[in-house]
C-alpha cells in the first residue's frame, strides 16, 4: 500500500508530547536572566505554559468547498475492469473532485499517531495555517465518469469519519498533556531560581526587618490571590539586583491593622470625621508603630509627605501608604499617579487609604474604585476583591515598567450626616 499522503501516520504522537516535555528546561534557561528573576514564578510558569501549549485540531466540516474536473483514470486497478486481465495502464475518462475544508490547531498534528488508532488512515493532503492561523486539508478522489456520483460521497463520509476519529483521540490526549503543563515546568523554575539565588548568596526574599512589640495584638493574617498573565514583565532598567522588600506576611499584617483601625473609625465617625488627612494619617502612623519597630533611633513607619506613611531602606520606600479623603474620581487617579511616582523597589507594596467625609452616597464610592483603577495607564490586574470596601491591584512602576507596585485600597466611611 502507498504511503503517499497517509494522515496521521508519520511520527508517533506521544513520543512528540515526551520530546516537548523534554525541552522545559532549556526554555526555562532562555529567559534573560534579569527579565526571570524580576518576574514572580506562577508568572513565568504562565508564561511557558502558553508558549508549550499544543493546540489540538479542529476541522471546520461545514466551511467545506469543492473543485471538480475532467480527467483520466487507470482502472487497471479496478478488477472489473480488466477482463483480459491486462496489466495496464488502463485509461479511461474520468471525474476528479477535491474537498477543501479549513482547520486550525498545529498542523504537524496531522503528521502524528495518538495512541488510539484504527486500521487504516486516511489520506489527504495540508497546506499549514497562514498568518490568520487557519490552514486547509484537501481530500483528493476520482472515479471513472461512467460510476454514480453516489459513490464520491459514500467515499467522503467514510474518509471524514476516520479523520474525525484521529483529530478526537489526538484531543484526548493532548488535553492530558496541557493539563500537565504547570505541575511539569514549576520544578524547572524553581531549580533555575534555587540556582541563581545560590550562586548570589541570596534568599528569595530579604525583607526589611521588621519585629514585632512584645504584646501587640496579633491580626490574623489574610492570603492574597493573583491573577496569572502571560506575558513576562520586562527587565528593569538597571538589571535584576537582589533587593529589600516587605514579606507577604509582614504586608498582610500591616493591611490587618489598617483594616482594624479603619473599621474602629467607622463605629465612631463623628469622632474622626474632624481631622483631615494629615491627622488622620498620623494616628494611623501611631498604631502602626505600635506593632512594629525600628532599630534604636527610629521607628519603623516614617512620615513621608504631607499625607504618606512608608517605611524606607536606603531613602527608597518599600511600602507606602497614602491617605486621602474622597474628593471624586479625579482626586483618587492623582492618589494613584503619586503613589507609583514613589521611587519604589521591584516589588514594593503599597496602601492607599480613602476615608469618605462628606458624601452621603457612600455606594456609589464603593462601586466606583475598581473602574477608575481599571481605567489607569498602568493598571496591571486584580489581585484580591474583598469584601466592605477592599482591593488590591497590581500596577506597574512609573519609573521603570519591570517594576511591580501592589496597591492594597481601603475605602472608610467617616460620613456623619
């Protein structure tokens, strides 16, 4: 039997998928050192997962078009058509049809055996996906002018069937694959980053120390969720350098005391209300230190601006709060302008703080902050939704686009009527 344009044939699929698997570590190796360690891991990992994906077939049966013409066939094949038995070539007139149907996925797929597989294959021949990723399978048949048309389309449908067979049980398993994907490239950035971080002489993160008083009330801390992306941030400016930050624990209990004191305000609004933001600032920046301290001569949270708390390591802010009382959607886009205007570190994590004095539409602030974040120039994703007037968001730097801000939003209502 000719193997000539046999479908699904060629190469064994499952050992194509192990070969593809095969390859994470030296694609994990490619990222530019700078550009891997500025980027979070679930990123990277998101990032290769889309560029390993295998993109199973489709086939596209009810675009399908079709050609015919005039030809001539050797029926020497055909044995009732060679009575004397004469070898041939035996020509007669003939008709020959071709079925062009779209499909789109990888196209070496159709080169490729899944692991379920019938006896025969089908034939047909594959242009590859053009830049619209959609390419065109063509199913060749002829057949003396003389046989019922009939007999094409019992042709067609059997040869469908069998295609239809191997893109289903090439899906199967390559879902398997896909679904594998994460849990097979995560160990391979990690090893890179134990490595890079080994050869530095550095941990994955050197938090700014930050110790607890002794009889602090503890807060229990809330865990974050983030939004995966696939794009890789790109390297910052000045190249990846091992760099203080706030730990995610440590940034968690500071929101909760936020949080706490924010809420006490609301229980007595009438209370607060009177101070502005400076005042409201520094009694926020008294209960902080009041978890928290410095060394000797300083405490841990510092006045940064008229209305900023932050904590700082070399006269660069680590963490920054900005206290604002709500004066419309313009005057929060500027908050955000001036928070990632803050020279930052490359993963600085910051807090904005809205208090609502004088609006009685309390909602309509609420429902409000997302889409003006959303809206933002450097908005990046959504990390956290909470409930009661909380978000978090992920921003990018003004000062370098490799460098990521996390903003933690509050929204207090001190309204008193």
């Amino acid at each position: 039997m000719s193997r000539k344009n046999l479908l699904f044939y060629e190469h064994d699929l499952d050992r194509i998928l192990c070969a593809h698997l095969a390859g994470i570590g030296a694609k994990v190796d490619a990222i530019p050192q700078d550009q891997f360690m500025n980027a979070r891991p679930e990123d990277v990992v998101a990032h290769l997962v889309s560029q390993m994906t295998v993109n199973p077939l489709v086939l596209y049966e009810d675009r399908a078009e079709m050609e015919q013409k005039e030809t001539k066939i050797d029926v020497a094949a055909w044995r009732d058509r060679k009575p004397f038995g004469d070898p041939g070539p035996i020509y007669v007139a003939g008709v020959a049809i071709t079925v062009t149907i779209p499909f789109t996925g990888d196209g070496q797929l159709w080169t490729c055996r899944p692991n379920q597989r019938q006896t025969v294959f089908p034939r047909g021949r594959v242009s590859p996906a053009r830049g619209d990723g959609v390419g065109q399978l063509y199913i060749d048949m002829a057949q003396p002018a003389d046989e019922p048309p009939d007999r094409f389309k019992s042709r067609l449908d059997d040869e469908l069937k069998s295609i239809r067979f191997y893109i289903d049980a090439q899906r199967k398993q390559i879902e398997q694959f896909n679904a594998g994907l994460p849990a097979a490239i995560r160990p391979a950035v990690d090893a890179r980053r134990a490595r890079i971080q080994k050869h530095q002489g550095l941990k994955d993160v050197l938090g700014i120390p930050l110790k607890r008083r002794e009889g602090a009330p503890f807060v229990e801390p809330i865990k974050l969720t983030r939004k995966l992306v696939r794009p890789l941030p790109p390297p910052p400016k000045s190249g990846y350098q091992p760099e203080p930050g706030i730990a995610d624990e440590d940034y968690a209990h500071i929101l909760s005391v936020i949080r706490h004191e924010g809420r006490t305000f609301e229980t007595t609004p009438k209370t607060y209300a009177v101070h502005d933001e400076e005042e409201l600032r520094d009694i926020l920046l008294a209960h902080l230190n009041g978890h928290y301290q410095g060394d000797a001569s300083a405490e841990t949270f510092r006045r940064g601006g008229k209305t900023d708390i932050r904590i700082e390591d070399n006269n660069r802010a680590a963490f920054v709060a900005e206290c604002k009382v709500w004066k419309g959607p313009k005057e929060l886009s500027q908050a955000i302008d001036q928070l990632l205007g803050y020279l930052t570190w490359r993963d600085c994590k910051a807090a904005l703080v809205i208090f609502n004095k004088h609006n009685a539409k309390f909602s309509a602030i609420v429902e409000g902050v997302p889409s003006i974040f959303k809206s933002h120039e450097k908005f990046r994703g959504l990390l956290l939704s909470g409930s009661g007037g909380e978000w978090q968001f992920r921003m990018s730097s003004r000062e370098d686009e490799g460098r990521d801000v996390r903003v933690h939003v509050f929204v207090f209502n001190l309204y008193a009527g």
